[in-house]
C-alpha cells in the first residue's frame, strides 16, 4: 500500500481491463447502452433541429448532427451547460437513441482501434460556404464512447464463500464519487481490491438508460478492509486514462438509526474509534461542540 504525501492511498499502473468477453464480435463488446458520448464535434456541424426532414431523410443539403444522427434511428441530444448565451457550442454531448439497436448501427460505421471508435461524418458543400469561396465536401472524425451494460456490476466470489457475502450489508459498503467515463465495474474491483482488500461487488450507478453516473458502490468481503477504506476516506487513482482523487464515503441508508438512540442518523464519523452513525444531538454528545479535526462530521451521500 502506498501513501503519498496526505496520506492519501494511491493506485497506480494501466486500468484494468475486462477479460475478453465471449460475447464480443467484431472487437464490438455488447450489450450497449441507448446513451453515449460524443468527442471532438467539429464546428462546421450545427447541432440541428427536430423537423420533418429528419424523419422523411430528406436531403436537406447541408449537414447537422441531429439529422446525421438520424441515420441510425430516432434520439435526443444532451448538450452540456454552458455559461450563458453567446457562448460557443460544446464539442462534446451525449446521445439517446430510442433503441439500443442504433448504438450497433453507430458503431458498425465507425472506423475500431485502440478501444476507441471513430465516426466519419461528411460535412456537405453548403455547410462551409466562407465568403463567397464555397468549400468542397470533406470528412471529420466524430469520437463515439458506447457503453457496454454489463460493465456496470462486477461480482467476485472467492472459494469457499457462500451467499451471504453477497448480501447487501451496509456495514461493508462504500459509495465512491466523480468516478471517470472509462471506470468499469471490474476495473474499479481490481482496484480496490489491490488497495483495501477483497471486493464482494462494485455496482456503478446509473440512470435509467443504464448508462453511469458518475458514482459506484462498493461491497467489501469482510469489515477490516471497509474500515481501511472508510478511515482513509479517499483514493488517488493514477492510470493511462486519468488521474485523480475519488472521495470514498460509508453507505449511509435513508431513515438510518442513530447509534445511540432511536432518532434518524445524519452523521457519520468516519474516524477508527468511532465509524458510527449519529443523529444531531448524539454527535455533540459523543464529540463535543468542537469536534476534533479527525473527528469531522459528514453527511449521507444520496445513491445518485
Ligand atoms: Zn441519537
Ligand atoms: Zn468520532
């Protein structure tokens, strides 16, 4: 176990990545999600909008990414927040396909390599009318990011464990934040299993389209390496993909009991000693008015 400066545990080497499935044809893994990220949209590609053209395939003679998009079936566009209005389009966004089957037909036109997909958009003449200069056709590469469904659990049993390691037991579990797009369920399980001990299961979060969150939750095998994780508090993750800091959480449940009486817990003390949930009055009870600086409340993280 490394400890860098803060005494943050760190992780570092090449994310793990998922065994090779059998399930994977074409260097295509699947099940997709409906939802994925697009990088790198070039400018000269307005977002476009919903009209009748895009359902009749009309040529409407210059290009847009809604309308391109609808070549693979109908979808929505999330564009990102931006500060204001003036402001430059984002060239990223993420997409939502009615049905995952356009995901497929999406990728099926992508050029593969290095796990990355790339999709050839041609921009059409009138898009790039500059001046009077009207520009021939030409082609950019549009970064396509799927999500494979089955990334999103990752379940370990080691020899000799019976169901109830698998049961969900909120003494053993931890919720990890601001996790990145390329984090699977088994590479986070490597992971934490390599820092803090033996991993049960890693669910990352997700919306309704199956797609991540952004957060992840955590099963350990047993209460010592929950304790190692939860005492510490965070972990700095440092891979080919990224490297950053993720806050670790306990799993604080909605209506969770206060640990000396019976009114509803809103804080817990993440130091060794304590590793308690407590209601407002119990913490200043146990801790004090001014706690000490290890002894430092925090609040229950919602599962979303
Ligand atoms: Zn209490
Ligand atoms: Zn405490």
């Amino acid at each position: 176990l490394l400890l860098n400066a803060d005494q943050t545990p760190t992780w570092s080497g090449t994310l793990p990545q998922n065994p090779p499935s059998t399930s994977s044809a074409n260097g295509m893994q699947g099940p997709f999600s409906q939802k994925l990220f697009l990088g790198g949209i070039p400018y000269e590609l307005s977002e476009g909008r919903v009209t009748e053209q895009i359902f009749t395939r009309e040529n409407k003679g210059h290009s847009d990414l809604l309308y391109e998009l609808h070549n693979f079936g109908r979808c929505t566009v999330r564009w990102p927040k931006t500060e204001g209005a003036g402001s430059v389009r984002p060239g990223f966004c993420h997409v939502i396909y009615q049905d995952a089957r356009s995901t497929v037909e999406l990728l099926r036109r992508c050029t593969h390599q290095n796990q990355e997909y790339f999709w050839h958009v041609q921009i059409r003449r009138s898009s790039l009318v500059v001046g009077n200069k009207i520009k021939p056709n030409h082609v950019k590469m549009i970064q396509v990011v799927p999500w494979c469904i089955t990334d999103n659990l990752c379940v370990i049993r080691y020899p000799n464990d019976d169901d109830s390691v698998l049961t969900k037991d909120w003494s053993r579990t931890i919720f990890l934040s601001a996790l990145h797009g390329k984090m699977t369920a088994y590479s986070l399980a490597l992971i934490m299993t390599d820092v803090f001990g033996a991993v049960s299961f890693v669910q990352i979060n997700t919306d309704k389209f199956l797609y991540p969150t952004g957060t992840a939750t955590v099963l350990f095998r047993d209460s010592h390496s929950y304790i190692r994780a939860v005492s510490t508090g965070s972990i700095y993750i440092k891979c080919d993909y990224f490297q950053k800091i993720h806050e670790i959480y306990p799993y604080l449940r909605e209506n969770e009991e206060c640990f000396s009486c019976s009114n509803s817990a809103i804080y817990f003390c993440r130091n060794n000693h304590c590793l308690r949930s407590y209601c407002k009055q119990c913490w200043i009870k146990k801790h004090g008015l001014r706690p000490l600086v290890d002894h430092q409340p925090i609040t229950r993280k919602q599962k979303k």
